[in-house]
C-alpha cells in the first residue's frame, strides 16, 4: 500500500542522478523519433509563420509589383505614374478576379468534389456552352464572375476551416480594427461598428452559407442550355438582378471576404493592411465625414492645405477627409504591427520578410505604399494623387523608403 513512496527516502545525490538518466532517456527517444521519422528542414520550418510556402508568395508578389511598375517613373515626383502607368494590373482589391490559374484549379476542384447538387451542374452547363463560342480562358473568367457563390463553396471546403492561418489572421484584423474603432472618435456604439462585429462572428463560419443545398436553391429558377451560350448569358444576367440573394446583404459581404482570403493565401501583412484595413477605416469615416457641417468640412479643407482640385465641389472635400484619415489610420495600424518594443515576434517576422524582398529591390513598407496606390488607378491621376494619395507626402517613412529628396510636409494640428 505504501509502493507509491518507496522512494521519497532516497538521498538528494540518488534522485538527481535519476533525474538526469530520465532526461537523458527522453532526450534520445526524441532523436532516435526524428530520424525515424526523417523530418525534413522544411518540415519544420512549416511550423513556423515564415514557411517555405510564404517565402514563395513572398517571392511571388515583388515579382508581380516589380513587373506592374514603372522604372522609368520616379515615385517622389509622380506616384501614380510610377505605380499605374503600367496596364499590368495587380488584384488585390476586395471583389477583383482572382489569377487564371487559381480560377482553373478551383474549376478543377469542383468537378473532382463529390458533392453533387445541381448548382453545381448548372455551372459545368454553362462552361460547356461557352467554350463552343469563346477562347477558354475567357469561358473560366465568364463561369467564376456569374457563379462566385458555387465557388465560394469549394474555397471554404478546402481551403478555410478553422485552421486556416488566413482565416485567423483576417478574423484577427478584424479585432484589432474594431477595438481601435472603439477608441477613435466615440466610435464605440457607431452602427457601422456593431454590424462589423456581427459580422465578424458570423464570417467565423462563412462556409454556413455556401452549404450546397441552399446554392441549389438560389439556382434553381435558372435555366441552362448546353448549345444556347446566349440564352444562358441572358438568363444569367436576369438572375443576378432579380433573384441572387449574393448581391446584397450579409451574403454578399461573406462572398467577398471568402474570395478576399483565397487571394490572400500566404501573404505578409503588408498586403493585408492596404488591402483591408484601409478599406474598414474608409467605410467608418465615409459616413462619420459625411455628417459634419459643410463649414465644418470647409474649414479642415483650409486647415490641412488640401489641393485647390478639391474645393471645386463639396464632394472633393469629403472624399479627401476620408482618404486622408483611412490612409492616415492603417499606417499607423500596420507600424504598430511592426514595433519592435510592442510585438517581437510580429517584428522577427517583419525583418524576415524585408530580407526576401531585399533580393527584389523591395521591403515591406514598399509593398504597403504600392499596394494601396494600386487600390486607385482606375481613378485616373487626377483624383488618385489630388485625393486618394493625400497624407502620402507627409509620411516619413515613404520619403525613406522611396529616397525621396524633400523633407516630408509635417502634419497640421487641424483635429481631423
């Protein structure tokens, strides 16, 4: 009864010799267990954020920017001709297609899906009657724009679940936005606020809405023909306008985040914050701006020394406020991100990163200041360097990066 204790009178000396035999055990199982088991150096880099697969993409996307911008512009003199002038657009924006080759193996993922449902079928019908009168790329563009949903269904299938690194890190900016909002400007009971808490909480299982017999349902007034690719396009378009329940609403919202995240598979933060962050601060202050007194309005336009191509109309005005504040508040977001004395692990990831891009003539404050100017080139030069870019040229941190010669403007205390 007592075979439990039989060692509690062993000398000091006994016990730490057992300990360290016992470590010493557990110490060679470990090792004998890894070359049993030949775990690779990629193996084990996996676990960390930086994996192979993100130095990949990583690579990936300063090939792209490099390739969509412009050498022969200087981005101190004219940012918009150096990010834009080029027609080789990047898709980072919420709603954008995704690449042809994802687009092709997420085609190729629905026909090899089990699940069978007839939305599903209908789009193969579709696809079919394309291909008899358009090229091949241009059918897989056609059937992922009129069948986004059926896509969003295979996307949270096999590739967002809980997880999914994307899916937390979205869920997580999303947190931290919400929690700042909260902060900024008696934003906390702000309706806007609430309803991206709710539907925050709702997109912690977006594939709720993409279950395969509800798609059927929203297809099922739909009628396809494999000869007719004309009827089919006229009947699609009749759908999308009068019975599509994913044009509107929250499931509209769900679509565009799902197809958001499948485009943001492994990418550094320095995508998300221009991508996403900037786009939550501009629906908050889009209507908060909107709310002021046009005096108001008038006077901080006057304050801040906006350009003179804004006092035209009062909706100039507005629009620059709101630019210039969303800019404004997911720089600081993202430098947070990245302080050192804040998130150390956040800033090893950083420095990680910054040494890939390194090899591209790039760093990650680069890709942040291009991939939001991107956001704006189909405005037109005009509006994206007189409004979209405002608060650009008062940022330390892009005169540094971009080796500007001025001296950054400082910022005025306007109470914005």
């Amino acid at each position: 009864m007592f075979s439990l204790d039989k060692h509690i009178h062993r000398s000091p000396r006994g016990q730490r010799r057992s300990s360290h035999l016992a470590h010493s055990l557990l110490l060679c199982t470990l090792l004998a267990l890894m070359f049993c088991l030949h775990v690779s150096a990629d193996d084990l880099r996996a676990y960390k954020y930086v994996s192979r697969a993100r130095e990949r993409q990583l690579e990936n996307l300063a090939k792209r920017i490099n390739e969509s911008v412009n050498p022969n512009r200087y981005p101190c003199e004219s940012f918009y001709d150096y990010v834009c002038s080029y027609s080789k657009p990047l898709f980072t924006i919420l709603g954008h297609l995704p690449e042809l080759d994802d687009i092709m193996k997420l085609s190729t993922e629905l026909q090899q899906d089990p699940e069978k449902f007839t939305a599903k079928d209908k789009m193969l019908t579709f696809f079919v009657s394309c291909t008899a009168k358009k090229l091949l790329e241009d059918c897989y563009r056609e059937t992922f724009e009129y069948f986004k949903p059926v896509f969003g269904y295979i996307i949270n299938k096999n590739h967002i679940g809980g997880n999914s690194v994307e899916h937390q890190t979205f869920l997580q900016l999303l947190d931290t936005f919400l929690y700042k909002a909260a902060q900024t400007h008696n934003f906390i009971h702000h309706p806007i606020r609430h309803r991206l808490l709710t539907l925050k909480e709702k997109f912690r299982m977006p594939q709720l809405y993409f279950r395969p017999h509800e798609l059927s349902e929203e297809y099922e007034p739909l009628m396809m023909y494999p000869e007719s690719y004309k009827h089919n396009v006229r009947n699609l378009e009749l759908h999308r306008r009068r019975n599509s329940t994913y044009e509107l609403g929250v499931e509209r919202i769900m679509l565009d985040w799902t197809l958001y995240l499948y485009q943001s598979r492994n990418m550094p933060m320095s995508y998300y914050y221009p991508t996403l962050n900037v786009h939550l601060w501009m629906t908050l202050y889009n209507t908060t701006e909107r709310d002021r007194e046009p005096k108001r309005v008038h006077e901080l336009a006057e304050c801040l020394k906006l350009p003179p191509y804004v006092h035209v109309l009062d909706e100039a005005r507005v629009l620059a406020l709101v630019y210039l504040k969303a800019f404004q508040n997911a720089w600081v977001d993202y430098s947070t991100w990245i302080k050192p004395d804040r998130a150390s692990i956040n800033n090893e990831i950083y420095e990680h990163e910054n040494r890939i891009l390194s090899r591209y003539k790039l760093d990650n404050k680069k890709v942040f200041f291009i991939l939001y100017a991107r956001n704006f080139c189909e405005f037109g030069k005009e509006l994206s360097e007189n409004i979209f870019y405002l608060g650009m040229k008062q940022n330390r941190d892009f005169a540094d990066s971009f080796d500007c010669v001025f001296a950054p403007e400082p910022r005025l205390p306007c109470n914005v």
